[in-house]
C-alpha cells in the first residue's frame, strides 16, 4: 500500500447524516418558534462544526438574530441530537465493505472529524465496530479542521508521518485540511459537495465510488 493511515472526515464520507442533523436542527428550530428548513438548505450548513451549523441557518432566516437564541439554538440542537443521533443515519453504499478490505490489507483507519466528540465516537462505534484505531471529534482545546491540529494529534498517537498518510473527505475544509497538514487529498463526490466544486477548490485525487478508495490508495 502507498500509505499506512487513512483519516476519514465523518459527515458526508462515511456516514449520510443529512437526514439526521436536519430533523435535529428542526426540533430546535421548533422549540425556538422558527420555521423548518429544507434538507437542501441544511445541506449547505455542514462543515465547521455546530456553532458555525447552527449561526448558517439563523444567518439563512430574514432579519438579525440575537445571541441568546443562537445560544438556545445551538443547546437545544445538541440535546436533541444527542438523543436520536442514530436516527435517519446510515453509512454511503460501498463504505463499509470498503474500509474492511483497507483493514485486511493492513491499513490504519482514522476518523478526524469537526462532530462534537462524543456523538462522532459513538456513531462510529456503532455502525465501524473493531474498524477504526482513532477517533476524533471536536473538543476543547484543539483547534477544528482545517486546522492541522486534530489531524497533528492522530499522526502522533498513532505513530505515523503525514508523508505516509492521506486524508478522505468531502467538502474544502477536508481538501484545505490535508493541505494544511502536508498530506495528500482523496476527495469524495457521494457527500455534500459537487465534483465540479471539489475540482474548484484545489482536489488533487478525486474519488466517485467508495470501492474505488482501495485502488486508489495502492
């Protein structure tokens, strides 16, 4: 294999979440007096972790908003979700038997992700269990993707070099990410982004089909 490590982004790349983060978005947005939001919409909120998720849909409502509701927002977003986090969730076609076969062949498999930490470890262990030797999401103190930091973090734990590493993902913060960290990109079309945008943004390798990532990764 070309590398030893790969470090997938969570939303978007392995798991399909949209479902999941829209109807938790509008649950909050319920309890707040605010209108639903299309999927198409919510779609355009994910990438930066949930302050930025959560000020994108107030910032898509007309007017100004407060910082006490976006404050309510965003704590009524995170204990709904973290109660159905499994709900409308599931894994792209392909993911799975994918990262099995990456594991056969001897390949550490990471996940970095700008999820809070807690529900990204738990939706890893539930639909990845036994698969993944690193998992990370966002937490106090370590700067979120596209910083170098989370993905610092998991190089040193796990022992590696970023030269014997490639980052997978699906959005620019994911293509800025591994650049900021020295690595190279495998950038994925089944998320939340276009090919036509990932090429637009700088993608080096861009991937179509989840068991096209073995090949690619030889």
């Amino acid at each position: 294999m070309r590398y030893r490590l790969a470090i997938f982004d969570l939303d978007g790349t392995l798991l399909d979440t949209l479902g999941g983060l829209t109807a938790s978005l509008n649950a909050a947005r319920r309890m707040n007096n605010l209108a639903p939001q299309t999927e198409e919409q919510v779609k355009t909120f994910i990438n930066n972790g949930v302050v930025k998720f959560i000020e994108r849909s107030l910032t898509a409502d007309p007017g100004e908003y407060s910082e006490d509701l976006k404050q309510k927002l965003l704590k009524d977003n995170v204990a709904y979700y973290d109660s159905h986090y499994l709900e409308n969730t599931h894994p792209y076609n392909g993911i799975t038997e994918s990262l099995t076969r990456l594991k056969s062949d001897g390949m550490l498999l990471a996940c970095v992700s700008n999820k809070n930490d807690e529900p990204a470890r738990k939706l890893i262990d539930h639909f990845f269990p036994g698969l993944f030797d690193y998992v990370s999401g966002a937490m106090d103190g370590v700067e979120r993707k596209p910083s170098y930091q989370p993905v610092e973090r998991c190089l040193f734990k796990l022992g590696v070099e970023n030269s014997e590493a490639v980052y997978i993902g699906d959005t620019d913060t994911d293509i800025q990410t591994a650049k900021n960290s020295r690595m190279c990109c495998i950038s994925c079309t089944w998320g939340y982004k276009t090919r036509e945008f990932l090429a637009g943004n700088g993608a080096d390798t861009i991937c179509s089909d989840p068991i096209d990532l073995r090949s690619l990764l030889r």
